[in-house]
C-alpha cells in the first residue's frame, strides 16, 4: 500500500512522512533491539562465568534443561526460571524444587510426597515423564530452588553455547562489528544526503543565474 506523503510543521523545521522513513525507522529499532538482545546476553554470560555459578538476575537464576524427563512440563533445551526458597521445609507436594542430587548434579523435579524423620523434612520426587520416583528421598537442606512456572522455549541451547569458551568470544565480538557496521552504514548515508543537498544548491544557483 502506497504511503502518502505528510508534512508536519515543528517551528520552523518541516519533517516529511514517506514510505521511505518508516522504512528506515522500524529498521533502525528493530537493529537497537537486536544490539540490546546480544549485550544483556552478553552481560549475563560474562557474569554467569566470572562468578562460576548460574546466570542470576535479582534473586531469580536461569536453568537448562538438559533432559527430558519434566516434558510436557517444559521441554528439553528450554530455559527454566526458579527462585531460591527461604524456608525449604516449607515446600508442599505437587512443587517443582531443584536440588542438589551430587556434588556437581542439579535435578529439577516435581514433589510427590512429603515427609519426616525426626528433625529433618524429606521430600520424594519424580519427572512428570518418569515412570517411577527418584531413587533417594531428598533432603530439604539440598533443596535449591522453586520452580517459579516460566519457561523459555529453545534458549537453553543457545546460553550453553554462548558460555562456552568461543560462543563467549562471538558475544564479545558480535555487537561490537554489528555497531562498526551500523556507524559506517550511517556515515554513509550521510554523505549521500549531504551530497544530495550540495548538488540541489547547485541546481538552485543555476536556476536563479
């Protein structure tokens, strides 16, 4: 559809409405959202790996799922979002926890019954896609987190790379050529209006002599 040209008036300046500037205008936001995407991945795989631990932001920490045995729940290759629990004695069945199986081994699943011996609360868990319980009842000192119920489809394979070694070095790189490119793109664009504008002068003097 043909966009008609408007001109609006704002002092003594005249900006003219064209297919062209819209053009131009979405193109120029959706790059800055692209940049912005890449930097605060960035930020967040930088800190995630100069602290050792988990991508973090406020109190919230972004988990990969690396198998499939919470599906449907969220799929492999997702990225979960939990929180850390305060009380972890205070965890009720049907809660999502992720807690410390081994010394280097996280498990996300689901609570299916909760109990105690003694002094310590335990609670038994299970992947919605498992046939049967996990093998050892789980102690609510390794209780890690909660499941907060967001999920991010596919981006779990995406931040694995970027915190490898060279999909770091790519974050690191990427918005840096992508601004060199949009300066030298817009420096560009410069020069051609200004030499537009000098060669609508020289019309205008010729006309005028």
């Amino acid at each position: 559809m043909e966009i008609p040209k408007r001109t609006v008036t704002k002092g003594k300046r005249k900006y003219k409405f064209t297919k062209k500037n819209v053009f131009n205008g979405v193109k120029n936001t959706l790059y800055l959202l692209v940049c912005t995407t890449l930097l605060l991945l960035t930020v967040l795989v930088l800190s995630t790996r100069a602290s050792g631990g988990e991508p973090q932001i406020f109190g919230y920490q972004f988990k990969t799922v690396l198998s499939g045995s919470m599906e449907p729940t969220f799929e492999t290759g997702s990225i979960i979002v939990v929180k850390r629990v305060e009380n972890p004695t205070s965890l009720q069945e049907g809660d999502v926890i992720t807690y410390q199986a081994s010394e280097n081994t996280l498990v996300t699943h689901r609570i299916i019954e909760r109990f105690t011996q003694g002094e310590n609360t335990f609670y038994r868990t299970q992947g919605d896609n498992n046939d049967g319980p996990d093998s050892r009842p789980v102690l609510s000192e390794n209780v890690v987190a909660k499941y907060t119920g967001l999920t991010i489809p596919l981006i779990g394979y995406f931040l694995n790379f970027a915190s490898s070694p060279m999909g770091t070095a790519i974050l690191l790189i990427g918005p840096g050529l992508m601004l060199l490119g949009y300066a030298v793109y817009s420096f560009r664009l410069a020069l051609k209006e200004l030499d537009r504008q000098n060669k609508e002068v020289a019309a205008s003097t010729d006309t005028e002599a």
